[in-house]
C-alpha cells in the first residue's frame, strides 16, 4: 500500500468511527432529553397538561433516527389518539399493537409506519374498538398492525391515516415499540399493582398505609397513572419513586379530549370514560407483561388480603393448585365505610401508633367494620392476573384472556375497600367486624411511622 493510499484508508476509518459516534451521541441526547421531559412531568405539581410533542432536534441524514420518541400522539386528520406501542408475540402472525384512544363513530383507514434498522415499511393497522366504553363517544381501541415482510424487530412505529396522506411527514411523530423480548420466567417484580388516574388526590395516609400493606403482602412495584394531587402527596410519590417501589406515569389526555370525571356520560360531562383509565390499565398490563410475574389491577383505597396465609407470595400457589393456573382471580369487593369509627371489640387492641391525626387522609385501622354483603361486593371486583394470558382489560376484571377468570372464596381472600359509605342508610348495628388487618400490625405501624417521618409528615424522633 502506498503513503497516500495508507492516509486515505486512514481517514476512511476515522470518519466512520467518527459518524458512529454522532449517531451514538444523538441517539443518547434524545434519550436523556426524553427522560429529563418524563422527569420534570413527574416532579411538576399538580401537572395539568402533558407536554408530548418530542421532536429530534437533530437526525442524521443518511441514518433513521432511534428516537426520541413521543409518549402520546395524534393521528393527523382524525380524532385518534395514540398512547403506547407493543410486540405482540402471541398472535399467529407478528404484529405491534397500539393501544389507542379513538372517537368511535369515525370510521379511519389506518397505515402502520415501522421504522426497522435503516428501512422504513408500512403495513394497513386494523383497529378494534373495547366494548367497555360506557357509551362515551370516544373508547378505548388496539390498533394492530401486522409487521411487514423483512421487519422482525421495529424499533419504532407511526400510525397515519391513509386518507390524511401524511406518510411522508418529515415531522411524523414516532411512538417506541416496546415488549422486544418476549419472557416466560425470572421477571424483576412477582407482584406489579397498577394504580390507574390518580386526580385531585390529597389521601396521603391511606396512601402511605396501603403503599405500606402492599409491600407487607409481597408486592415489588406500584404503577401510578398521575393527573392530579397535592404537594404532600407529590412528596410521597417521589419518596417511593426513589426507593423503587413506586412508577408514577404522567397522565393527561385532556389537550386531546374532554375526559369525564365520572363513569358514566350521565354522571360527568365529557367523551372519555374516567379520565381515561381504561387505557390507562391497558398500557400497564403490556407495560409490565414481562417485567412482572402477577400484575394486580386496583385502586389506592383497596387491599386484597389473603385470610390463611399472610402474603400474596404465598397466596398465589394456593390459588393455582385450588383453581388452576394462569386464571384471572376475583377478589370479593367489601366495603369499610369512612365515616363511622368505631373501636374494635373489647378483646382486640388497635396497635400503638404515632399520632396520625395531623396526615391527611384516611386512618384504615380506624375503620374495621364493614357493609354486609349486596350487589356490589360481586360487581365491583378486583383481579390479578398474569398478564402474558391476558390481551385487554377493563376496570373489573379482564375482557380477553387465555383462560377465563375465576372467584376467589372470601375466606381465602377478599379485598377490603376503605371507602366513603356504599350502602348509606345503614346503621352501625348492621356493621361486621373484620379485624384482619391488625393481623399485620406489628410491621405495619413501625413500616407507616418511619415513612411519615422521613417524609417530615410527622415530626422526627431525634426531635421529640
Ligand atoms: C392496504 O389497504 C389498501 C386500501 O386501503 C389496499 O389498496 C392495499 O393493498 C392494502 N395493503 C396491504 C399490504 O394489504
Ligand atoms: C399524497 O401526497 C403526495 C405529495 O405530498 C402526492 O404526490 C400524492 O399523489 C398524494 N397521494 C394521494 C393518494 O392523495
Ligand atoms: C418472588 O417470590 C419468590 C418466591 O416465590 C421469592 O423467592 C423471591 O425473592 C421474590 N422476588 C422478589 C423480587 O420479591
Ligand atoms: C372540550 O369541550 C369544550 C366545550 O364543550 C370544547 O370547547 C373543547 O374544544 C373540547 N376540547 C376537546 C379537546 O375536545
Ligand atoms: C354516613 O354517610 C351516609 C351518607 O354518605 C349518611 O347517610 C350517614 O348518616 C353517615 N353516618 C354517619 C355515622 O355519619
Ligand atoms: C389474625 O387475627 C385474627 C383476629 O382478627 C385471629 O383470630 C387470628 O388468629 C390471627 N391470625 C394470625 C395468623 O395471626
């Protein structure tokens, strides 16, 4: 080889190195970007909008970009909304599915945009509409979309309508595709809770409490949807956050659509059912389909119990060897209404405890007297799932699975839901004892008052 041959191979290497490196940098500057966006959302308080709008400030030419990547979008031309992106690795054919929010008398032709490596190759999405709507004008729908030929692993997906002829929007938002791999075993978390749209909220005891039994019970993480809450409750979420039992995820669709406050149309003005907690729900079983082993789907003021075991670690062979394996469980729903407070009988004790009085919230070990049994305590069940035999959800309990759900006996679990008063017109005659959360007590107090004061909700004892 020749001197200035040599130097022209030289500077050959170097500038690809070189591009390597731009490309690599960009890719992490839109990662952190990303990250820096879905932190200061978090730590904001109350965050009213979600800031979506994600562009690459930069991309190579030669190169697809990776990312960032939009959390929520819009599909130019219609009423679509998109919310997150997932393999689907159990249907015959391979696709991603979208979960999405759609205004349910517009009829769209939908176009899948995959990015895969270097290439970009459409395919037609089909959309199917979830029959729990509640008759609200928009509903929750899966936009599928079947991977095209040569396109195994997308790294990212755009959906377009094909009417709105915008395939080649050079501004084409782009959402993650993620669930690449897909797991059966050793997942980081055996129990995930996810907690859909939490607004308004100011409970912060009950919530320190039911964070607290949750963990007591064997649960690893708690998803959090957030719209809305108090300065002391953002603290608390952020005192988790950091400890890594809790994900707060950023929840707001109203930029995009009205959302009602109720759940049904005739209960709260707006087009979408409960600000979009269907949804909510959906992304949090594929979110965490193979982080998790179970993933349970309740809200703040609901605690599944077991009543001869202690755990939900050890509840779960039980279920599986009594009522077969990868079933939903239901839980009972019973209710422990709020505005009586009554001492447990004489011969059981409440627990020593700190002085909750000054914590918002509710006190659920003030509360161990519950409504009978009515309609709702089979209505307004809970569940937990596998989440790898389930494909779409609802509040209670799943719509589409592999294997069909299944009732829990209420004394093998049942979920206590410390609540405003269901059956107003009892009287506290009529009211059952149910002391079984003071079975958990001597780890429960300490477990509450040591968060309560590292979160400066109760004065530290280095200062008593
Ligand atoms: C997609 O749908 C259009 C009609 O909207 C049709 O012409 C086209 O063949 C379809 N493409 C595929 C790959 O099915
Ligand atoms: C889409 O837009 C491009 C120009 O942006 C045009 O050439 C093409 O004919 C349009 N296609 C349809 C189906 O309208
Ligand atoms: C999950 O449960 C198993 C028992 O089934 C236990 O050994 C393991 O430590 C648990 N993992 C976590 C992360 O808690
Ligand atoms: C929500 O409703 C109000 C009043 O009905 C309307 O002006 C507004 O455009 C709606 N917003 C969205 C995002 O649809
Ligand atoms: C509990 O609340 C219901 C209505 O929410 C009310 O009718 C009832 O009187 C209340 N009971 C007490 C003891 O406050
Ligand atoms: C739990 O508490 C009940 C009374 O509420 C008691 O009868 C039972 O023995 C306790 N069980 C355990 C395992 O401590």
């Amino acid at each position: 080889m020749g001197h200035n041959q040599k130097i022209k191979w030289l500077m050959c290497i170097a500038s690809v190195i070189t591009f390597i490196y731009l490309l690599y940098c960009t890719y992490e500057t839109g990662k952190t970007f990303h990250h820096w966006i879905k932190y200061n959302e978090a730590i904001a308080s109350p965050p009213i909008v979600y800031e979506l709008h994600v562009t690459p400030n930069s991309s190579p030419e030669h190169a697809v970009p990776l990312g960032p990547y939009t959390s929520l979008a819009a599909v130019k031309g219609t009423k679509t909304l998109l919310i997150s992106a997932y393999l689907e690795h159990r249907t015959d054919e391979k696709q991603v599915r979208v979960i999405a929010v759609v205004l349910r008398r517009e009829n769209v032709a939908y176009r899948c945009l995959f990015r895969c490596q270097e290439k970009q190759l459409l395919s037609n999405g089909s959309a199917s509409i979830h029959r729990d709507h509640f008759g609200f004008a928009y509903g929750t729908a899966d936009i599928m979309c079947p991977l095209p030929s040569g396109c195994e692993t997308p790294s990212s997906i755009a959906v377009t309508s094909a009417a709105a002829n915008t395939t080649d929007d050079p501004n084409q938002e782009f959402l993650e595709v993620k669930n690449q791999q897909e797991k059966t075993e050793s997942f980081p978390y055996n129990f995930t809770v996810c907690i859909s749209t939490m607004f308004d909220f100011t409970n912060v005891l009950q919530l320190v409490q039911s964070l607290e039994m949750l963990q007591l019970l064997g649960v690893n993480r708690v998803v959090v949807y957030k719209t809305s809450c108090s300065p002391e409750t953002q603290r608390i979420l952020d005192y988790y956050t950091h400890k890594g039992l809790v994900e707060v995820i950023p929840w707001s669709l109203s930029r995009y659509v009205n959302v009602s406050r109720s759940w049904l149309p005739e209960h709260g003005p707006g087009e979408l059912h409960y600000f979009g907690q269907i949804p909510a729900l959906n992304d949090c079983l594929y979110r965490y389909m193979y982080q998790s082993r179970y993933v349970a789907l309740h809200d703040i003021d609901e605690l599944i119990l077991p009543q001869k075991v202690t755990s939900w670690v050890e509840l779960l062979p039980l279920l599986e060897k009594k009522y077969g394996a990868n079933k939903c469980y239901r839980f009972e729903n019973h209710v422990f209404p709020i505005n009586f407070t009554l001492s447990p009988p004489a011969s059981q004790s409440l627990p020593p405890q700190a002085d909750w009085k000054n914590v918002p919230g509710v006190n659920i070990l003030a509360h161990l007297y519950k409504e009978p049994v009515f309609i709702e305590t089979r209505s307004n069940f809970k569940v937990i799932v596998n989440p790898r035999v389930v494909f779409s959800t609802s509040v209670h309990g799943v719509l589409k699975s592999q294997h069909g759900c299944t009732w829990i006996g209420w004394n093998i679990a049942r979920m206590y839901h410390t609540r405003s008063p269901r059956q107003i017109h009892l009287t506290k005659e009529k009211l059952i004892y149910d002391g079984r959360l003071l079975n958990y007590s001597t780890h429960f107090t300490p477990a509450v008052n040591k968060v309560l004061r590292e979160t400066g909700l109760l004065p530290s004892t280095d200062s008593l």
